[in-house]
C-alpha cells in the first residue's frame, strides 16, 4: 500500500515541479526574447542631486513611458546632492512599472547610494564605489542624529524593498552600526566594485552601457539616450535652489528701493523680472499653481495698502508678509504630496529656509546699499544733503500743531506717503492720508498724530 502511494505520490510531485517552472522560471529574465527588439531608454545623473536633477528624472520617465520602453538605465557618477529630491527620484524608481538599472560610472555617494539601491539591478565600473550616505551640512559636518535616522529609514526600507541587506544600507549612514564581518564600528560603509558584488549590492561589473546590455544576453535593442532641449537647460537652471534664492533677493530689494525712491523706476522693474524668472519656470513644471501665485501678489498689494493708505504697521501689513512668504515658498513644492494626502515636511522646510534666508540677506544688503548710494553726492539729488535751517523756513512739530487742522497749502516734495509741505511759507513733515501726493498738489491738513501732520490732496 505505501508503495503504491510512493508511486503515486512522486510522479505528481514532479509534475507540479517541472510545471511551476514553467510558468514561474520563463519569466525570471524578462529580455531573454531573442526574436524582439527591446528598446532601452537612458539618461545621466552627473551633477549634484537637486531640483534640476529631479526634473529631468522626472522627463525622463515620462518620456520613457510614453515611447514604450522596455528598460531605464541611469548612468551615474555623483557624490551626492539635497535629500529631499533625492527622495523624490527613490520614489519614482519604486513606482515605475519599468524596470530600472543603474550603471555607478565612477561614484555613487551620498544621495546617489540611496537612488541606486532603489533601482532593480545595479552595475559598477571597476574601481566604482558605492555608500557614505550620512547626512551633512554645507561644510560636510554630520547633521543632528534625527537627520540621520530619517535617512536610515529610508536606506533600510529601499534595501529591503529591492531585497537587499537593510543592515548594510543602514550602516552606510551610521558610523555607530557595525555589520560583522563588513565594516566596524566607527566607520560608514563604502564599498568597492567588488565588495559590492560580495554583498548583493551590485549585480555585475561592466565598462559601459554596451557591457551592461550584451552581458543581460540582450541581442536586439534600440538605445534612446535622453537630451535636454534650451528651454528644459534654462527652466533647470532658473528653479535651482541658488538662482531661486537670488531671484528671491532682486524681488525684495527691488520693492524695498522702490518704497525709498519718488516715482516709478529701475528697481520695481527689476523685482517685476526677478518674480516672472522665479515664478515661470515653477508655473511650467506643474510646481507653482494658480492659487499659489495669486497669494504672493495679494500678500503684495496688502504689503502696499500698508506702507501708502494705513498709518503704522498692522494686520494688512503682517498679512501681505505671511502671503508673500507662503507664496514664495509653496510654489517650490510639488502639489502632487497634498493631492496624495500626504506632507512633504523636508520640501517645505528647504523651501521655506531658502525664502526666508534669501529675503532676511536681501533687506539687509538693501538697507546697507540705500545707505550709501541715498547718502552720496555723487547721483545727485537722490538724496537731501542740506540742513534745513530754521532761518529758510523750516520748523518742527510743536503744540501749534493741533490748531493746524484745517489749515491748507502746498506739497513741497511728492509724499510716497511721507514727504514735506508748505504751509504759510513753512516747511513741516507730514504724511499723505491716502495714496501718493505729487510735488505742487494743494493739500489739507486733516489731523495730527504724535508730532506728525496727516493730509490729503484737496
């Protein structure tokens, strides 16, 4: 009986065997189709990872899906670059239903390890090296340890998604991990080409895309390299974080020399280019909507109605700072994380640093430069160099002042809103009520406010 059960048992063991490996093994290596052409799509990823680096990630996906490819290869050689759009091209490597490779042309450091382990199969050149992906400042100081455990996470979870060792990943940020028989404690990992093989970090060793390609025992292919056209080179170049933060500087410091100065002029044009430069270029790529767009030129106008039609500084004021900054920043950030639900704290942060460290530098370069250029003699008469002598008419505020209301004269110099008037044959300072009051204009005086005469244009 158990020989006859043996008997039956054992041929449908294999059978179910030489079955699941056929329908499982097949398809262990999706390019051994000799008879297609399989069409390969590559681009380069040489620079330091930032915006401009994850936009072209992102074309070039687009640009894969769109012709139907079968295969993305990243040729990359970087020491790294900003987390946050490290994150976003991690992301879209473990979302694409392509599969992805990357070929490490001589470095992948820092954010360039995480990009390459999120990839299916990684290829190094000989003498290419992979890891050293702890978190550092502008100066290469290693950040706070809570920089450092967000970026363990992520290395651990990437390893574990593309099944790879997360210890390893973890210990290429965190010089306190040690992996026996790897690395001690103390040092960060960084593995060689072949060490990297060792460890299941990398799949093959190859000198070139070619290599790659014939060595995956694919005969037939088409290679479409990626290019950049003018205008993707021009937008990359206008949404980095450097340009952006002196964008950011000329549409301060143009408003700010606008409000010092009589008239319409160079500064307002100025920070008007600056805006359309910054804001363009985050319009085109789906970065700054509409909305976002709108709150900065509100936060604008509010800022103006301010200075020029409300005495003091209050909510206008302190509303039309917070929506300029918020506009500033939001158009930075890709609305598709709010679509998602989801928060994208490290984007906002960077973007929000990045405006507020530009703006506080630029009033502070404008207030040093209006100093001296507003204190010269040499652009004429930009500036008052005289001393308003009483003897020439001019005077000061004084109890009379509160019987002056009433009284009516002449706008002796434009008021944006703060100026001088003529009253009698005197000069006093005063403040427009409402808008601009040009030189000449009849003026009346309609109250006075701590030693401030306050008019309007009759």
């Amino acid at each position: 009986m158990q020989k006859i059960k043996f008997r039956v048992v054992l041929p449908t063991f294999l059978v179910f065997a030489l079955l699941a490996n056929f329908l499982f093994g097949q398809n262990k290596n999706p390019f051994t189709n000799q008879a297609k052409t399989f069409r390969i799509y590559t681009f380069e990823i040489k620079e330091e990872i930032a915006p401009p680096i994850l936009r072209m990630t992102q074309k070039s996906f687009e640009a894969a899906r769109d012709t139907s490819a079968d295969l993305i290869i990243i040729d990359m050689n970087t020491y790294g670059g900003m987390l946050e759009s490290a994150d976003s091209i991690r992301t879209i490597i473990l979302e694409s239903e392509i599969p992805v490779w990357v070929f490490i042309n001589n470095n992948a450091a820092s954010a360039g390890a995480l990009i390459s382990i999120a990839c299916d199969s990684i290829y190094m050149r000989d003498g290419a090296n992979i890891g050293a992906a702890t978190v550092v400042n502008q100066t290469g100081e290693a950040l706070p340890d809570k920089y450092q455990s967000y970026m363990r996470a992520m290395m651990r979870s990437t390893a574990e998604a593309k099944g790879r060792d997360p210890r390893i990943a973890e210990a290429m940020v965190d010089p306190r991990l040690e992996v026996p028989g790897i690395s001690d404690s103390g040092q960060v990992i960084t593995f060689t080409t072949s060490e990297a093989i060792k460890h299941g970090y990398c799949e093959g060793k190859a000198e070139s895309l070619i290599d790659i390609i014939e060595n995956a025992g694919i005969e037939k292919y088409e290679l479409v390299k990626h290019r950049s056209t003018g205008l993707d080179n021009l937008i990359g170049f206008l949404i980095s974080p450097i340009i952006s933060g002196i964008l950011i500087m000329v549409i301060i410091g143009g408003i700010y020399f606008e409000l010092q100065t009589p008239g319409i002029g160079f500064p307002l044009g100025a920070s008007v280019v600056a805006a359309l430069l910054y804001f363009a270029p985050l319009y085109l790529e789906g970065l700054a909507a509409n909305w976002e767009i709108l709150i900065f030129i509100i936060g604008i106008v509010l800022i103006i109605i301010e200075l020029f039609a409300i005495p003091g500084f209050g909510v206008a004021g302190i509303s039309g700072v917070i929506l300029v900054v918020a506009g500033l920043t939001l158009s930075m950030i890709d609305n598709m994380a709010f679509e998602q639900g989801e928060f994208p704290f490290s984007q906002l942060a960077s973007a929000f640093f990045t405006v507020i460290i530009a703006a506080f530098v630029s009033l502070i370069l404008s207030i040093y430069l209006s100093r001296k250029l507003l204190t010269t003699t040499r652009f004429g008469e930009i500036a008052l160099a005289t001393i308003q002598e009483k003897s020439e008419g001019y005077t000061f505020a004084t109890r009379d002042y509160s019987t002056m209301i009433g009284r009516e004269g002449f706008a002796k110099t434009i008021l944006r809103p703060a100026g001088k008037i003529l009253i009698d044959d005197k000069t006093y300072d005063a403040t427009s009520e409402s808008g601009f009051i040009e030189k000449g204009d009849r003026i009346i005086v309609v109250h006075y406010v701590n030693a401030q005469l306050f008019v309007r244009k009759v």
